[in-house]
C-alpha cells in the first residue's frame, strides 16, 4: 500500500514532465523547430501568473485564463512572425533555428532575472491541494487534476490533428515545406498554430510546475529542460510514447523514495540519481538511438554560423586588427585592483570561447557542454593543485578535460545537428549534477595561483599577464587549426560532411580531433577562470547559467573568429561591471541570438560589413547588388497571345462603357 501511495503521489510530477514533453513534440512537428526555449517560456508564464495572482490580487482562474488563452497565444504568433519567419524564408538549416531558440532562453532568463530579480517565489496552485483518504490510500487532488489534464488535453489535440485537415497540412509543412507551400498549404499559418500550441503547453506546464517547486529564473527553465528526455524517448514522433515516458518518469521517482541504500556512500549516489533520473533517462536515449528523426531528414544538419568571404583579408589589414587587439588586452594592467580583477575573467572567458569556436566555427558542430569541459579543468586543478605545482596541476587539468573530450568524440561521429547538440547538452548536465555538485568531489578544493620560475603570479597584474600568455598559446593553436590541409579539412566537413568524406577526408578522426582540442581549450580557460576567483563554484559551469549562453555569445560575436571571442568575453565582463549585475549580459546577447536570421554573421560579419563601407564603399555596393537578383525578364507572347489579350482589353473596354451613365 506504501508503494500505490508513492504511485499516486509521483502522478503529478510525472503528467507534468508528459505535458512539457508532449509541448516539445507538438512545436518541433508543427515548426520543425526544436525548441530549446520551452522552458524559459514556461519560465516566463509562471512568473506572469504570480504576478497577477500574488501581487495584483486577480483571481486564480481569471490570472490562468490570461496567462493561457492571451500572452501564450500572442507570444506564440510573435515569435513565428518576427523570429523564425525570416529563418524559414531564407532556408535556414535546422541548426540555425535551434541557435534562435538558444537565443530566446537567454532573452527570457535575462528578463526575469533583471524584472523580478533571483529571489524565490512561490506561486499559488491552480487546483485544490486537498489530500483524500479513501481507506488506506492518500490520493492528492492536484496530481489527479494534473494527470486528466495531460490525459484530456493531448487526446483532444491528437484527435484534431488526426482527423481534421490542419493536422495533414502540419506533417506536409515539416517534411517538405516547399512542396507543401507548391499545393496551396499556408506554410506560415500551419506555422504560427503549431507556436501558439507550443506555448500554449509551455504556459500550462510553468503554471502547475511553479507550486510544486520554488520559481526563480534559472531553476524553473532548468527543470523543464530536463523533460527533453521525453521527445527524445518517443523519437521525436510520438506523442504517446512521450505521455509513457514521463508518467513513467514520475512513478520511477516515486518508487525510488522505497529504497535507501545503508552506505552513506551509496546513498549519496541514490540520491543524486533520484533527482537528477530524467538527465539520466536523457543521456541513455541519447546514447541508445542511432539518430533521430529530424525534420527534412538529415542533410543540412551541419551549419555555417557565418558567410565566408571570397577573399582573405591582406596581411597588412590582420596585422593592425591583432595589434589592436594587442593593445586593448593591455589597457586593463592600467586599471585599478578592483576593476582589474574584474578585467581577469576576460581572458579566461576568452578561452572557453574559443574552444567553442574550435568546434563550431572551423568544424560546424554545434556543443552546448563546453561549460563541462571547462568546469573538470577547473574542478582538476583545484584538486591536483594542493599536492603538485601549480603549473603541472595546469596542465593536469588540460589533459583531463581532454581526455573527456576524446571520449565525447566518439558519440559525436555519428552524430550531427539537432542530435549532436542534444547529445553534447546532456553529456554537460550529467556532469554539473553528478559531478559538480555533490560535496564529494568539491569538497576541500583550493584554489591557488600559479608560481612561475619561483616568481609569484598571485599579485593581479602578474597573473594577468599570464592568463594572457596562456590567451596566446590558444591563439597559436586556432592558427595551425585554421591554415593548411588541416584547415581546409574542417570547413570541408564543417561544408559537407558527405563532401568531404567523398574526397578523402577522414570526417571520423576529425571530430574526434577536434573534440579533444577543444575540451583541452575548454578546460585551460576554466582552470584559468577558478584561479580568478580563487574558488570553484558548481554554478559557475552550470548548463543553463553558463553553455548555453556561451554559446549564444560566441554565435552573435561569429562562431569563424577568434578574435570576436575576446570581444565577447569582454563584451560580459563590461556589461556586467557597468551594471553591478552578474547576468545582466543576458538580455542584449539573447536578442541578437534570437534575431540572427537577419545577420547570420553575427556581430564580425557587421563588423566586416562596416569596414568594407569605410574602405570600398563601392565594394560593399557591388556586392549588395550582386546578392539581389535582377528582375525576371517581361514574357515575350505569341501573335495568338497577343491578339487574345487585345480581345480581353477591348470587351473590358466596352464592359467599362456599358456600366458609365450617358
């Protein structure tokens, strides 16, 4: 009977999870988009509802028919117009989509974190939380209330998309949607219903989440995000299945609170994996399926986050920007201590996102887990550092991230896209959960600066100027990575993975090549970034709060430049001291995220954009002009056409004099 009544009280969270999963299927079928920003949608509504339920006093119903039949809807239909409309117009791949999506997250945390701040809140309960005791069974109403609404809600939709047109028109729209587009379907409008269903499922699942848990921006987004683990499950094609997998999840974590292993060793383990089940329920699929069924199949997977330019910038021209660059990196040894040591995350930052330029930019594979690279190097160097020098324990950490990161290589080689970054994102979670934050392994880990030839560099300036040569030594290894037949390599497969390999590329050894590489990357700038602050916090390298927005910063400042990393890193770094607030960055970099479609290039090709109109303005002239195509030329018709269309002028001609009052 103890076991039913865990059974019964696991039923809400677990309809909770089918419902945010059963959210996920239904967007990326409708859109072909998988949308990585449910959660911060679903975020993002939970708030609005305590806003009008807890602060302006509106009724409980009323604040959730507001919420789900008037902001869901019209963020939905906003977010097709404005955001993935032009994506879709333009052919953007699907990968693109998801950096837009990636994007969106960043906007919506960075909004709720700066509008209603990190503290906790707890919003009222949609239904009545009255617990029954039929005989020996406590039954809570909320999760029965829960379970009908997954249960009613997705049979209802099911059957409408089954039976009625628009669910026909959906399945034409995701397989093909020019051909869909060629036999009278509206793409955009299939478009918009399948974002205002989405979000509509993301506002359900924020609102009846939100009283089970303590609502703040970063932990609320990161719960949803776990139930990625039920599309995936169902393949991305089944609702049902996906419905089993998260009743499934619930009764599992239910069961779990049975069993208690005696070892206190043990038991931490237990308790880990009963929190964290769905990471790990999303890492085992991931790593079981051979693929997934992506929308429009595979081919196009791989994206360029930028346009190549047709020629290389002149020497003369790379030496000024370098010497520049140079120049700016100098100027915080200036400063004074306070804004100095606030200056030292740059070049730490800097790196972290340069690996990830390694591996997206040069190969086009999309890693949303660099912050778990960077967090072991960190993690390993406070470990090794206490019994070793400090610059062995440096290098230890190096190759331990490597080392993690040849063995993510594997996976990656027959993974791509969509797959790839899911893959990559859950490998980064498994991590910070299992790793990161279990007092375990963080326990009595300090935290001390290199000495260098005997020489101290725990003074501020001396380890900046290291954390500089260390910036220096990852410049050279993006230039080897960049020039020569390495090079031209990686943007073959970055290109075309079938290409390359038709062409004698060992597309197989390349990615895992650069996997490595950029884990090692990955990890010098986090072991970097722990001596900065000369303490390791799990958070720092949390999925959420750091990769994916690394990854959106690298994307908006160019995902083929190194150089725009450092902008980046220094972009944060300065955004957040003008501020005084940690993730104040969030906000600008979500937008331009989420509006790439308009500049792929990102922030460099503007960049390039405007040098090339302060150099050649003619150039940049000739090129708009070269990119828009020419007008269609005038149809030459027949003497046959020509005497029809006079017939047609001269009978609306006589149409016309017929109908004008004499």
């Amino acid at each position: 009977m103890l076991a039913l009544n865990y059974a019964l009280a696991g039923l809400g969270l677990g309809a909770i999870a089918a419902l945010s999963g059963v959210g996920i299927l239904l967007t990326y079928r409708a859109t072909g988009v998988f949308n990585v920003a449910h959660g911060a949608i679903a975020m993002i509504a939970a708030y609005l509802f305590w806003q009008l339920t807890d602060q302006w006093g509106v009724p409980v119903w009323i604040a959730a028919a507001l919420v789900l039949l008037v902001f869901a809807p019209g963020l939905g239909i906003a977010l097709e117009r404005v955001v993935f409309r032009p994506l879709h117009r333009r052919s953007a791949t699907a990968a693109e989509s998801l950096v837009a999506t990636i994007g969106l997250l960043v906007l919506l945390v960075g909004i709720a974190y700066v509008v209603w701040g990190a503290q906790a809140r707890h919003p009222a309960s949609l239904f009545s939380q009255r617990v029954l005791h039929p005989g020996s069974l406590t039954v809570h109403l909320d999760s029965v209330a829960d379970l009908a609404v997954v249960v009613v809600g997705t049979l209802l939709l099911g059957l409408a998309l089954r039976l009625t047109p628009l669910g026909t028109q959906i399945r034409a729209v995701v397989d093909r949607r020019d051909l869909a587009q060629l036999s009278g379907v509206d793409a955009d409008r299939v478009a918009a219903v399948g974002w205002v269903i989405g979000c509509v499922f993301a506002a359900l699942t924020g609102i009846l989440i939100a009283s089970q848990i303590s609502l703040d921006p970063f932990g609320l987004t990161l719960v949803v995000l776990e139930t990625f683990a039920m599309p995936v499950i169902a393949g991305l094609t089944s609702i049902p299945v996906a419905i089993g997998a998260g009743i499934a999840l619930g009764l599992g974590q239910s069961q779990m609170n049975l069993w208690a292993p005696s070892n206190a060793q043990l038991l931490s383990v237990w308790n880990a994996l009963h929190a964290n089940l769905p990471i790990v329920m999303l890492l085992v699929a991931l790593l079981v399926r051979s693929r997934l069924a992506e929308a429009g199949g595979d081919a196009g997977s791989a994206v360029t986050f930028a346009r190549r330019r047709a020629t290389e910038p002149s020497v003369r021209r790379m030496a000024a920007q370098y010497a520049v660059a140079a120049v700016a990196m100098l100027v915080p040894l200036t400063f004074g201590d306070v804004a100095l040591r606030q200056a030292q995350q740059i070049p730490a930052l800097a790196i972290i996102f340069i690996s990830i330029v390694a591996v997206t930019g040069y190969s086009g594979q999309i890693s949303l887990g660099q912050a778990g690279y960077a967090g072991l190097g960190a993690l390993f160097f406070g470990k090794v550092s206490t019994s070793t020098p400090q610059l062995v324990a440096l290098l230890v950490a190096v190759l331990a991230a490597g080392i993690v990161g040849f063995l993510t290589g594997y996976p990656a080689i027959r993974r791509r896209g969509l797959f790839l970054a899911l893959t990559t994102f859950a490998v980064g979670a498994f991590v910070s959960r299992f790793v990161f934050s279990q007092p375990s392994f963080t326990d009595n880990v300090n935290v001390q600066r290199p000495s260098l030839f005997g020489l101290s560099l725990r003074g501020d300036h001396a380890f900046y100027l290291f954390e500089l040569s260390m910036l220096a030594i990852a410049f050279l290894v993006m230039f080897n990575l960049r020039n020569g037949a390495l090079g031209r390599s990686l943007v073959a497969i970055r290109d075309s993975e079938e290409g390359a390999s038709s062409v004698g590329v060992d597309v197989r050894v390349l990615k895992v090549l650069i996997f490595t590489v950029s884990a090692m990357l990955a990890g010098l700038g986090g072991a970097l970034l722990v001596q900065q602050g000369q303490s390791f916090e799990a958070t720092t390298f949390d999925p959420l709060a750091a990769s994916l927005p690394w990854f959106a910063v690298v994307v908006v400042f160019g995902a083929d430049s190194a150089a725009a990393a450092v902008v980046g890193a220094a972009f944060i770094v300065l955004v957040n001291g003008l501020t005084g607030q940690d993730n104040a960055y969030l906000i600008p970099v979500g937008l331009l995220a989420a509006f790439l479609g308009r500049l792929p290039g990102g922030a460099a090709e503007l960049g390039r954009l405007l040098a090339e109109w302060l150099t050649t303005p003619t150039a940049l002239l000739r090129r708009y002009q070269a990119a828009v195509p020419p007008p269609p030329p005038a149809p030459v018709l027949s003497a046959r056409g020509r005497a029809a269309l006079d017939r047609v002028r001269s009978l609306r001609e006589a149409r016309q004099q017929e109908a004008t009052p004499s």
